[in-house]
C-alpha cells in the first residue's frame, strides 16, 4: 500500500503565499477592516475520508478535500487536484486565488479547490474511476450546477471530468453536463477547453512582450517549467507562432536546446516515452536547471512556489509568465520586482482555462454549442481586457502586475458582498 505523506511545510506555504500576496494588495484599496478580514475566510471546507477497492480485491482509504472560498458573485469554480502533495491549506490557497481569478476576469463565479491525497499514476485506469466516482459521491452536497462546478486541474483530465459528470447524473437520475467543465466534446465538452489555458498563457506573453517593445517572435528564448495541460499546450501554441521554445521539462526532469526544440517532435516523444527526458535533439537538465536557464520568457507551468527566496536572483528571463497557479512566493516575488523582472500573475496569465470553463458550462446550460474561431476569440477579447486593464492599474498605483491584479479582483468581490449585504 502507498502511505500517502503529504509535505506539510511546502503546501502550508502556498497558503501564507496567497494570504501574504492578499495582505499586501488590501493596502491598496479602501475597504474597510471588517471587510478584509471577511475575504481572508474560506467560506465552507469538506474533508472526505473513503474507501476505494484495488484491483487486488483490498480496500484502501483515500483523503480528499472540497473548498469554496467565495461565492458572492455566483456558484463557486475551481478544479480538482489528485497528486501526493494535496492539503488542506494547498486546497485553500488554490481556492482564493480562484475566487480573485474569477473576479479579475469578471466571470459571474466565486472561487473553489478540490484535491484528492493520491499519484493517480500508481492507479488502474478501474481503480482511478472507482476513486473518482467515490469521491464525486462525496462532494454532492455541495456541488450542483448552481452551486458548485469543477474542473481538471494537476493529475486530472477530462476523463476524470466525464466520471464525475456520470456520477452526479446516475445519482439525481438525468444527465447533467454543467455539473464540471473540461469534459470531453462527446458528453458536453466545449472546443478549444483543452488548449485554453495555455493559449492564454501565451497571448498574455504576446502582450508583455509587446508592451516591453520586443516584437520579434524568433529571437524570444523561452522556458517552460511542466509539460501537462498547460505547458505543452502553452508550447505547441508558441512553436507553432515562431517563438523559439529553448527548454520544457516534467517531473522527471527537462530538455535544453538553445536553438529551439522541434515541440511537436517532443510531444512525440512524451507520447511514446512517457517524458521528456533522453530526447534526442536536446540535452537532459534538471527543473532547478531549467529554472536559471538563459532565455527571455520563464513559464513555470508545474506547480506552486518554485521560485523562492533561494532562486530568484540567479533567474535570467526578463519576463516571467505564471501557467501554475502559486509558482512564485512572496520572497521570490520581492526579488525579482526589485531586479526589474516582469511578472505575470498566475490569475490573469491561467485565467484562459476558467474563462472556456465559463463558456463550456454556458454553452451546457443553453444545449447551444459554439466553434473554435467563436471560442478562441471570446477569449482573447476577455483576457485581453484583462491584461490592459491589469496593466493600467499597476501603471495608475505603481504596483506591480499580481499587486494590481489582486487589488482589481478583490475590489470586485468586496463589491458584490456589500451590495448583497450581510445575512441574516
Ligand atoms: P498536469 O497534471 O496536466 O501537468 C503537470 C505537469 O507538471 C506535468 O508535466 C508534470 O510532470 C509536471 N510536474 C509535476 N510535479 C512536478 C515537479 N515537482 N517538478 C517539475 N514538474 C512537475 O497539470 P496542469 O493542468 O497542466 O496544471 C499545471 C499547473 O497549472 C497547476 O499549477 C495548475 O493549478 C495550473 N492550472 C491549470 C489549469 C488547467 O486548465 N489545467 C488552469 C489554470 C491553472
């Protein structure tokens, strides 16, 4: 049996990023006190505890969490994590930023997290399903198309998403395709979900980049740290534009090539090797490696506080552009803004994910499905908005980029609380 031990100290401190990040931006606005300590609060937590038979007929039991912070501008959002890392506090600090992201990008969603204690690679495929569908179970109190809709996040995929779709609609006895977003098109799935996130992630770095006079595609070096939903996908789209993709890795470790990777070639190889390492055009690094690589764009696009108070000055990129949720800390953070690096925030540069997340349960809720071109430039109007918007108000308060962000999405939140006003 694998004993999950989940590394308290790091996740905790996803949780005192998100907290720390939020203390700093409410300097900014004129809330008041009450107020602020009102959105410092998750609203409601679950904590699950289930069994899930093996293949080997044994039962083990599972941990497995549900968290919505905010839900003052509607059901709240915010996907599903399984990976040997989930905690309660990682659940929480995910599920804030989601409620920021939600406002930043002016979606009617408040923000929610879920997470699963398990490596879903040390799984069947039977006994991933029957993990899911027990824990699906779990969470129907407080998940229904008007109160509560996930979505894939690290270790899921819209297989997982199916299962869960399948679950709800057995139990309430009809189908039910908004009850998750990021399923696949034959049961509801939207065009264009699976490559949302990392689209976005690059048509903010095509912003950046523009904003900061670079306008020339081929002579961008960029990194990208984490290779699943949101990296490879970040990268086919910024290969297929010309920008010279110099690194990407996974867990086991990366790629270098300092004149470009042939990114398709390489998804390729993942497809077949089941990493990036050893791939032949390219030389084997180490994430830590990758991370102070030379090039002009950084993309972590892994997970949480990867560059901290012990990397951040040896980070050569000018231009960090946040695919992960969380992957810089407050020290990281304070470092770069004083090398004069650019940073994206995690919730405006992801923010592509939950906004074809939007349209793809719209879309469920209306049985009115759009094409790709529709949804791809939908999407680029949002998020591009967003950016400008962003932008502008770091340039209005000098702030940086996650400051101004913050201070957006949170304004937005206070709003829809004091106008609801306080129940009872
Ligand atoms: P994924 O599971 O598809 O891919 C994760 C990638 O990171 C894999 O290549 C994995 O090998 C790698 N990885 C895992 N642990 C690592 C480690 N310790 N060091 C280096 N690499 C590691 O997950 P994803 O959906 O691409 O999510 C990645 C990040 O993006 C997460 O922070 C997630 O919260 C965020 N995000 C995802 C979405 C989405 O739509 N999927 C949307 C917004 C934000």
């Amino acid at each position: 049996m694998v004993v999950a031990m989940p590394n308290h100290r790091e996740h905790a401190d996803a949780y005192q990023t998100a907290l720390a990040q939020y203390d700093r931006a409410v300097r900014y606005t004129s809330l008041k006190d009450d107020l602020i300590d009102y959105m410092r609060y998750p609203r409601r937590e679950l904590t699950v505890n289930f069994p899930v038979r093996r293949d080997d007929g044994t039962i083990e039991m599972f941990t497995g969490y549900r968290v919505h912070h905010n839900t003052a501008m509607g059901p709240s959002k915010g996907g599903i994590r399984y990976s040997l890392g989930v905690t309660l506090d990682e659940i929480r600090a995910l599920s804030m930023w989601m409620s920021w992201k939600c406002a930043l990008v002016n979606l009617p969603y408040g923000g929610a997290k879920g997470g699963v204690v398990v490596d879903p690679r040390n799984l069947s495929l039977g006994e991933l399903e029957r993990l899911t569908r027990r824990y699906a179970s779990e969470l129907i109190p407080l998940m229904s198309p008007q109160m509560d809709i996930p979505a894939p996040d690290m270790g899921t995929n819209a297989q997982v998403m199916a299962w869960i779709m399948d679950t709800y609609s057995m139990t309430v006895g009809y189908s039910v395709p908004a009850i998750v977003t990021g399923k696949p098109l034959s049961v509801g799935g939207s065009e264009g979900r699976t490559e949302a996130t990392g689209r976005g992630v690059i048509m903010c770095m095509i912003s950046t980049l523009k904003h900061h006079g670079y306008h020339d595609a081929t002579a961008t070096r960029i990194a990208i740290q984490g290779f699943g939903n949101v990296g490879s996908h970040a990268a086919d789209y910024a290969h297929a534009l010309g920008y010279k993709i110099v690194a990407v890795s996974d867990v086991y470790g990366g790629i270098h090539n300092p004149n470009g990777l042939d990114i398709p070639a390489v998804l390729r190889h993942v497809k077949e090797t089941g990493k990036v390492h050893d791939f032949p055009d390219a030389e084997n690094i180490t994430n830590d490696e990758l991370l102070v690589l030379d090039c002009d764009v950084l993309i972590p696009a892994a997970l949480e506080g990867q560059i901290t108070r012990e990397n951040a000055d040896d980070i050569k990129a000018q231009f960090v552009i946040e695919g992960a949720n969380g992957p810089t800390t407050p020290d990281g953070d304070d470092i770069l803004n004083d090398r004069g690096v650019v940073i994206v925030p995690d919730i405006l540069a992801n923010s592509g994910g939950v906004i074809v997340s939007y349209f793809e349960w719209v879309q469920d809720l209306q049985a009115f499905f759009w094409d790709k071109d529709d949804i791809f430039a939908r999407l680029g109007r949002i998020i591009n908005n967003a950016y400008q918007q962003t932008q502008q108000t770091a340039e209005d308060l000098h702030i940086d980029m996650r400051t101004a962000a913050q201070v957006t999405a949170i304004n937005r939140v206070a709003n829809a609380i004091t106008t609801r006003g306080f129940y009872p």
